[in-house]
C-alpha cells in the first residue's frame, strides 16, 4: 500500500491496523489525513491479503472531527457543501467496504470523529473514550451522517436525549446509549479489537460483505424492498465455493475453511 503520513498501519494475520496519527491536533481530519484516510480504505478493499480492518487514534483521542481551520474562512454554501461531500464520502466508504472495520476509540471522539467511529461495523471504547455532541456550541449541528446515522443506529428517543440534552458522554455512558459495543480497560482495547476482529473472519468474506451491506440498506428501505434484496444476495452466495464449503463443513462437524470464493 502507498506510505501515508497522516497514518500509522500495521498487518499481521490478514489484520491491517490503522491509526490516525495527527496526536498534536487530536487526530482531526484535515483534508490530507481525509484524502490518505480514505485512499487506504479504497486501497484495502481491493486488496485480498486484507481481511479485516482495526481503526484506531494515536495519542489521547481517537478523533477530533473536522479541523476548525476550514471554518476560519468565507465559505459560499455551493462551495462549502462540495467540501462537506468529500468528508461524508469518507465516513460512507466505512459502511460501503465490504470487509469487517472496527473501531477502537482510545479517547475523545467528537464531530466527524464520532461519525467515523460510528460508521464502523462494531466500537470497542477504552475506558479513557469521550464522546461530545458539541456541534451546536459552534452554531452547526450533526452533519455527515451524525442526526440520520445515530437515529438509525440508536433511536429518536435515545437521540434526542444525546444530541439535546447536551451532555458529553464517558464510555459506559455511550455503551448504556448503545453507541459502543463494549467498553474495555485501556491497556486491553487493541487486544478485545483483534479478537474480535478474529471472530468476525471466521465468516465467510462475501456472506459478510453482503450482510453489512443489506444491514445498512434495511435501514432505509421498507420490508419489502429488503426482503428482495436479501433474495438476491442469497441467490449470488449459493453459488460459491464457500457456501458449498460451508455445507460440507457443518456436515462433518468440522471449521469451514473460506477462501472468498
């Protein structure tokens, strides 16, 4: 993959680890550390010895959202709404990469931060995370997914209590609120995220892929358009070899042995 300066990457066992490494601005996403973001995303769903995904923060905060620096000019809203597009369309590519992505939020999550934590397939918190919903304080609200992606994903009455009543919220808040899967002691988080990382692979890729896919599609559709989606990609996943593996597998009560194929 091409070296990005704005990340830190490791990969071990078809796991690519991905850390944000802007620490001195708390990881915010400016539009380099956006544009190398989302190339390594694209690059990795392309890439077959990537299995899985960890994303993560360096130093004390997973992600301060969007740089105050693009604020500090005149925008026309043409103008701005094309700039807004392109951090959407990052936080988007998490939900659209048809392989396992999961976040483990070491600290402060905030803005577009939060959404890119969100948009992941599950959120592993470390004690020490923070997630503030302080949009409003600036004169902006939510954007790039963060009203119509937390109703979604928790509620309007859940919601409503997080983004109105105007409390910033520690892991086990966010947990109770069911913004994070599970919340861990610091020194363990990137440990609970690869084994779940592990878990999660043990699925056949394409089965995965699509599932994530029609999950994020359910949420928009009605029943019956989902239910016609889901007849397609069943009707795609019968014909694999992993499907066929994974018959033969149960039958002898053994591991399934995916290739992806």
């Amino acid at each position: 993959m091409t070296e990005k300066t704005g990340l830190k990457t490791t990969f071990e066992d078809g796991a690519l680890l991905v850390e944000l490494n802007r620490p001195e601005k708390r990881n915010a996403l400016d539009e380099k550390l956006q544009g190398e973001l989302l190339e390594l995303l694209t690059e990795a769903g392309h890439e077959p010895e990537v299995r899985g995904i960890i994303l993560t923060g360096g130093g004390e905060a997973f992600s301060a959202g969007g740089d105050l620096s693009r604020f500090e000019r005149d925008w026309n809203p043409t103008e701005f709404r094309a700039h807004s597009h392109e951090l959407t369309r990052l936080i988007s590519s998490v939900e659209r990469l048809e392989k396992p992505v999961v976040a483990a939020i070491n600290g402060l999550a905030t803005g577009a931060g939060t959404q890119l934590a969100l948009s992941c397939d599950l959120r592993i918190a470390s004690e020490n995370a923070r997630f503030l919903f302080r949009e409003g304080m600036i004169g902006f609200i939510p954007s790039h997914g963060g009203c119509a992606r937390l109703v979604k994903l928790v509620g309007l009455a859940r919601a409503r209590d997080i983004l109105l009543g105007g409390e910033d919220l520690v892991a086990e808040e966010a947990f109770r609120h069911g913004l994070v899967t599970k919340v861990v002691s610091h020194d363990k988080l990137l440990e609970e995220a690869r084994e779940r990382l592990r878990h999660m692979l043990k699925r056949a890729p394409q089965a995965y892929g699509l599932a994530k896919r029609l999950l994020h599609l359910s949420a928009s559709v009605d029943l019956e358009s989902g239910l016609f989606a889901e007849s397609l990609a069943q009707s795609l996943l019968v014909g694999t070899e992993d499907h066929k593996e994974g018959v033969r597998a149960a039958r002898e009560r053994r591991a399934p042995s995916f290739t992806g194929r």
